[in-house]
C-alpha cells in the first residue's frame, strides 16, 4: 500500500484550529473601536492628536522596555535590530499614525473607514500571495468584495469627493492602509514576536516623536488640561491600546498570516458605530446596519479554512 505525501498546511490553517489568536485579534479590535470613542471624548476635553499620540508611545514604550531586556539587549532591539526596527516602526508606528491623522485632517472621517481597512485588507491578501505564497481562494476573494461593500455602506457612502485636499487626504487615508499590510508581511516573513515588535515599535516611535513634540509644545499639555484627565488618556492610549491591543494583534498576525489578519481592521468602522450608538447615543441607520451584517458575513466567508483533502490511497492487489 502506498500514500500521496501529505500536502504541507497554508498559513493558518494550523492557527485556526486554535481560537486563542482568533480571540485575541477580536479583542484587539474591540479596544482600537473603543479608542475612537476614548479619543472623540479627548477631541472635546482639548486633547490635540499630537498629544495623543505622545501619551500613546511615551507611556507605551516606558512600559514594553523590560521586553526588549529580557529578550536581548536595547542595543540589539530585543533581538530584531535596529535595521529591521526602523523598517516596523516606518509601516507600523509614528509615521503611520501620523500620516493616518493627515488623512484624517483633509478628508471625512467616512472616507478613513473605508480606505485604511479596505487597502489594508486587499493589500494584505494580495501582498501575502505574492510573497508568502498564500493561495488566493475564491472565498477569500468573495469574502474581501462583501467586506468592502459593507464598510462603503457603514461609512454612508462612497468616497468620490471633487475637492483636491480631500482627494489628498484620501491617498493619504489608502497610503496608511498600505504601510500596515506591508508591516504585517514584514511580521510574518521576519518571524518577528508579538512581544518583541510591540516594544520595539513603542520605543523607536517614541524617540521619533517625543523629542520634536516636546521642542514645541513642552509640558504646556499639563497646563491646559486636569491631570485626571492626562493620566487616564495616559492609561488609555499608553496601555490597553499601546501594550494590550498591539501585543494581541501582532500575535494574531504572526500565528495567523497576514491575508487572514487583513480582515480583522476591516470590523473596526462597524464596532465603532455600535459602540458610539451603545455609549454615546448616536444613531446607527439601517444603511450603516445592513452594511455592518454585510461586513460580519465577508469576514466569516473569508476566514473559514480551505477544506483539508484526504491524502488519496491506492491499493495494489
């Protein structure tokens, strides 16, 4: 009797038979969803994103620093290198968060809820087949168009917009989403740690923006705002979204593979108006609704595992 050999698994077909990564990246999600709210709220206290963003690697990176120490030495970025750093923090870190708020500043808010996840997602899945050679499915492929749809129909509309700055903002908006999908592959095919990527992306982004934000404004953030308010941002942005959230969500793209990881972000404009709807009152349209099952149904179409095939047999009499 003689067997086929058995075909090696694609990636994350392994990972979806554990739930943890899954769970994790779910978990993740909801945390950057709450941080829209967190940050709306700030918005209204006076905090300025350039304030947000210090509290947020500042903190973050205070806290990750025993993680590059007890896996190697901050000289040697915990193991990864200051070459490879640099590269994470460019797709990953301040630079991205600040070409994110760019967008953000030229173009509506409905247009980021589309473009960022929707190149992010399409850019992981086509990226990850071009250099992970992760099979494009067609479920995926189906998957990936009802996702889109979805957040078009969550965000209230299309994105086609004649005045030049917010076509700007919008490059910018879709600029971002593709520096995160090419951090994801940069994760993936460096093997990089959640734990070790986490903190050193808090670190380098906080030696690239603390310096000029300090130069600038100085500590005039503690004379314009209460404390109580400064330290629970500081909690906000520094811990459960700079530590908690991207440790969980750099693991889920480790384990995971980044086509799959792709598709995580894309929930985030629709647990963002559920959440603004539960905690802040505001409406949430049958539009917004049906594009938020649409959404739902892509990423479950999308993420199902490819269905394993029995290795053929043959017999010899």
């Amino acid at each position: 009797m003689t067997a086929e050999p058995a075909q090696l698994p694609h990636p994350g077909q392994k990972a979806f038979r554990d739930p943890i990564p899954y769970a994790g990246a779910l978990v993740a999600m909801v945390l950057f969803a709450g941080n829209y709210i967190a940050g709306r709220h700030a918005a209204g206290l006076g905090f300025s994103p350039a304030d947000l963003v210090a509290l947020r690697y500042g903190i973050a990176a205070v806290a990750t620093l025993p993680l590059l120490l007890r896996h190697g030495s901050v000289a040697q970025l915990g193991g990864i290198g200051w070459r490879r750093g640099l590269a994470l923090v460019v797709f990953a870190g301040a630079p991205y968060t600040a070409i994110g708020f760019a967008g953000l500043a030229l173009a509506p808010a409905g247009h980021g809820a589309v473009l960022n996840p929707g190149a992010m997602m399409v850019a992981g899945v086509v990226l990850s087949a071009v250099f992970l050679g992760e099979p494009l499915r067609a479920p995926v492929l189906a998957g990936m168009a009802a996702v889109l749809a979805g957040l078009v129909l969550v965000a209230g509309g299309g994105i086609a917009h004649g005045d030049p700055a917010v076509r700007i903002g919008d490059l910018l908006l879709a600029g971002s989403g593709l520096q995160y999908a090419i951090f994801m592959i940069l994760v993936r095919r460096w093997k990089i740690g959640a734990l070790q990527g986490t903190a050193a992306i808090n670190l380098l982004s906080a030696l690239i923006w603390l310096p000029p934000y300090l130069a600038t404004t100085g500590m005039s953030l503690f004379d314009r705002l209460p404390l109580v308010d400064i330290l629970l941002q500081a909690g906000l942005q520094g811990i459960v979204i700079g530590v908690l959230a991207g440790i969980l969500y750099v693991h889920a793209v480790g384990s995971l593979g980044p086509a799959r990881a792709a598709f995580f972000p894309a929930s985030l404009p629709v647990l963002g108006t559920v959440l603004a709807a539960l905690l802040l009152g505001e409406p949430m349209t049958l539009l917004q609704a049906g594009g938020a099952l649409a959404v739902c149904a892509g990423m479950i179409v999308a993420l199902k595992p490819a269905r394993r095939r029995e290795p053929a047999i043959s017999r010899r009499a």
